[in-house]
C-alpha cells in the first residue's frame, strides 16, 4: 500500500460513524425495541467491524442509518427459527427428514390445549389418585386393534428396544436372515438386539426361510422369535417366508412368544381409500402375534410416537421394565395421539380429516388440474430462461411404507441446465418458506401432491431472489 492510499483509508475509517451514532438511528432503535439492548449493541459493532473490515474496497463511507439497516438484517436472519416449515414438495408424504406426518387439526388443538395447562397426566379423577399415562389411550389402542394392551413409547424404534430388553435379555432372539433390516440413521436390527441384550439367531437363508428353521432354532434360551415387516425393500423370485398363522403356532406350542415388528402399520385398510393394501395391526394381532410394534407418525398420521400391543401379561412385564420409563412420551404429545386415534372411530371422515390420508388418496387427475391452474402463476414468478410445464410423476408414501407402491401423481416440471438447475433449486431453499422439490431428468420436479396451501406457495415463491441462495 503506497503511502497515499494508505493515508485515504485512515480518512475512511476515521469518517465511519461511532457505535453510539448508529444506535441513534431509526433502525437500530427498531433493533433495540425488539431484540433488547445488548443485542442491539453487539450487532451494531459487528456490522461496524464488517465495515471496517471492508474499507478499502468501499466506494462511499456509510450512513449511520445504513450500518443500523444491516445489524437489523443480522439480527433478523439469526431470529429465524431453526426448525423452520418448509413446503414438501418432493413427492413423498412420510418424508422423515421433513418430519413425517402432518398432524390432524384435532390433535394440534389439543396438543396445544396441553401445552397451556395442567392436565391429569398420571392423575385419576375418579379417585383423586395416581394414575397412568397410558390410560389415556390404552383403551382406544385395544379398541382399534383388538389386542389385549397396549403401551405407548417415544418411536418404534424405542418399541422395539424395550420390548427385545424385556423378552430377551441374556437369552436369545430368532429372526429370519431375510428380516434383518436397516431401516436407515442407526436403526439395523443386529445393533438394537445386542443394545437390548439379546443374542442374535440367525435363521434360514436371505431368501427363504421354513418352519423346521424356526422349530430347529428355538429351545429353552429363547426369548422370542421376531417377525420383522421388511418394510422398506422388497425380497423377489425364489422366496419363502413362513405364514403369521403358522409361525404364531410354532412359536405358541414352544411357549416362546413372537412379537411382529410392523413398522408403519395401519389402522385403517388403505385399500378403502384407493391405496395397494399395507398390512393393519389389527391383521398382525388376529394371526396370533403375541406383541406387535408400530409407529404414530408413519401411516397412522400421529404425532412421533411407538406403540406395543398385544397380550397383557407381556405388556405388564414391559410396564415394569425401568426402561420404559426413560422411553416415554410426554403430555403434549399424548394429547395429539388421544385426538388422532379417535379419528379413527369414523372411517367415513378419516381421509379428510387425517392429513397422511387426505394426501396419500389425492387422484393424479386432481392434482394435474391443481398443476394446470398454478402454471402460468409459476411461469410469471420465474424468470425467463425457465421452461415450466405440467408433468406426471408417482408419489411414493415414504418412511418404508409399500416402498415398492407408488401414486400416480402430476407436478410441475422446470427445465433449466444443470447448473442453473442447482441454483434454482438453492433459490428455492432460500425462500421465507423454502420449497423442496426434486431433480430428476435434467428438470426440477414439484410434486403438487402434498401442497394445500397454494396461496401460501405462491406467496412464498414471489420471493424468489430476495434472498441470497446459501
Ligand atoms: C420405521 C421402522 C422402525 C422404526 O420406527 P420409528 O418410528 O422410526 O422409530 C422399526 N421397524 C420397522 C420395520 C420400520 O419400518
């Protein structure tokens, strides 16, 4: 640096206004107002320090105001929530990364009613004396599945943690070779026995599995024989696998109990609303599994949630495990399942009250009207060099449910090349609602299937390069 630009940009940082001045301004008062004074002021000299920082390239020194503009701007993207809702659009209802299933308005309602008061959590108001949580959905449970009992942990995952721990501590567990799932994240059925203190038995080959492998496997150190639903893949060709009914009187006139781990289950028959049947609980209770475990917020449409069902004297013996204690679900989220679950009482208002079934049972005729109308809205938002057009696609339910089903479904399609593509999609993330969608031949596909709130969508899009994509 030559000594005269040495000496301009001494004047320049001279010339920056003082943390006081700026704090005067209209915006940082603003600042201050909202986010209080100690923030105000540290935003304040951090945008000062950006400045300062930057001073050599700056064409004019600037205003107070401007400095104070740009600590709001900060303060204002650090106040954004983490957890922020985002419009899915990916084409997979039971998206687990974007949260699962969309919960019914009666169960926000009263998730938020529990959030505001005290309840009777473990409190029996007939009696006046300590109650169990359960009770609030354990008799709902039975009536919708025909089992005997029911208990309720944090996922199915912890369902079948504690039910492993409690049958199956230092004894072992029989599963078929072609059972042993990785459902994705940590969850692989090996790790969780040997967690719970199981000892893994391998039986049968990956694709056929026969009753003498099961009656050669169990004897007097068995604790249970586990039947997996291999949810998401799909064994095809030469295969065999043993019947429920018949792997339920195997294991009955061993005296060993089987426990059937359906992960999605159903409550309803979706054949009913339009979708390829997916095993109910109520089916896995009737074939003679003596525990079967299952999740809320898969097909069910509940909050995050794990559930045990079967007979009482194995529920009792769960109760009793201290796990369950550290397993389980709080009042917040016991008010949502209470209210989900009787929904399940009027299966003629099910599929409109229910969001996972609402979405799932939309017809690709339907949405290819929705995808019609919102075209030319869409094209008008975007730039020029974007080709929008209505596209079929298949919408697919997600977390492992029917993994090889899926829904023929209609979206828009935005043809750009491939770099643009990414950007766009990144423009897309960027929005105060971000929009999720997918690419897929060489166009970014949104599939209209789980999008209600269109205005919402519009609005959210006109913002599109407001905000620098990340
Ligand atoms: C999804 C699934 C689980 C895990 O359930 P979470 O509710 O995600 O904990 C376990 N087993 C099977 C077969 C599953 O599909």
């Amino acid at each position: 640096m030559d000594e005269h630009a040495r000496h301009d940009l001494a004047e320049r940082l001279r010339a920056l206004p003082s943390v006081d001045a700026v704090l005067k301004t209209g915006p940082a008062q603003a600042a201050t107002e909202r986010f209080g004074r100690p923030e105000a002021t540290r935003a304040v000299r951090e945008a000062l320090a950006e400045v300062r920082a930057h001073a050599a390239r700056l064409l004019v020194v600037p205003l107070p105001e401007d400095v104070a503009a740009a600590a709001l701007a900060a303060l204002d993207a650090r106040a954004q929530p983490s957890l922020r809702p985002v419009f899915n659009l990916t084409g997979t209802v039971l998206h687990t990364n974007l949260g699962r299933a969309i919960l019914a308005e009666e169960a926000i309602e009263a998730a938020v009613a529990a959030m505001r008061s005290a309840v009777a959590l473990e409190f029996d108001l007939d009696t006046g004396k300590r109650g169990e949580r359960d009770e609030h959905v354990r008799e709902l449970l039975c009536e919708l599945t025909g089992a005997e009992d029911a208990t309720v942990v944090n996922n199915n995952a912890a369902a079948v943690l504690l039910v492993l721990n409690t049958l199956a501590s230092g004894r072992e567990a029989v599963v078929s070779r072609g059972e042993l799932i990785e459902i994705g994240g940590a969850f692989r059925m090996p790790d969780i026995m040997a967690r719970a203190g199981a000892r893994l038995v391998e039986i049968g080959t990956t694709n056929r599995t026969h009753p003498k492998d099961y009656e050669g496997a169990i004897h007097a150190e068995t604790g249970l024989v586990l039947k997996v639903h291999t949810s998401n893949y799909r064994i095809e060709g030469f295969t065999k696998e043993v019947p429920p009914r018949e792997l339920a009187a195997i294991a009955r006139a061993r005296g060993v109990p089987l426990v059937n781990d359906l992960g999605s289950g159903t409550l309803a028959d979706l054949a009913r609303y339009g979708l390829a049947h997916e095993p109910t609980v109520r089916e896995a209770v009737a074939e003679g599994a003596d525990l079967v475990t299952f999740s809320g917020d898969k097909l069910l449409g509940g909050p995050q949630t794990g559930f045990i069902v079967g007979r009482a004297d194995l529920i009792a013996a769960i109760n009793k495990n201290p796990m369950k204690r550290a397993l389980r679900v709080d009042k917040v989220r016991l008010a949502a399942l209470e209210a989900t679950l009787k929904l399940y009482r009027d299966p003629d208002r099910l599929a409109a009250r229910l969001p996972t079934l609402r979405l799932l049972a939309r017809s690709a005729s339907e949405l290819a009207a929705r995808a019609q109308a919102l075209l030319p809205d869409v094209a008008g938002i975007l730039d020029d060099g974007f080709e929008v057009s209505v596209v079929t696609c298949a919408s697919q339910i997600g977390s492992g449910a029917l993994p090889l089903e899926t829904l023929p479904s209609a979206g828009l399609a935005i043809h750009a090349p491939g770099s643009v593509l990414n950007a766009l999609a990144g423009a897309l993330r960027a929005l105060d609602i971000p929009v999720i969608g997918r690419i897929r031949d060489g166009a970014l596909i949104l599939d209209l299937r789980c999008l209600e709130d269109e205005a919402g969508f519009l609005d959210s899009l006109s913002g599109i390069g407001d905000g620098a994509p990340p």
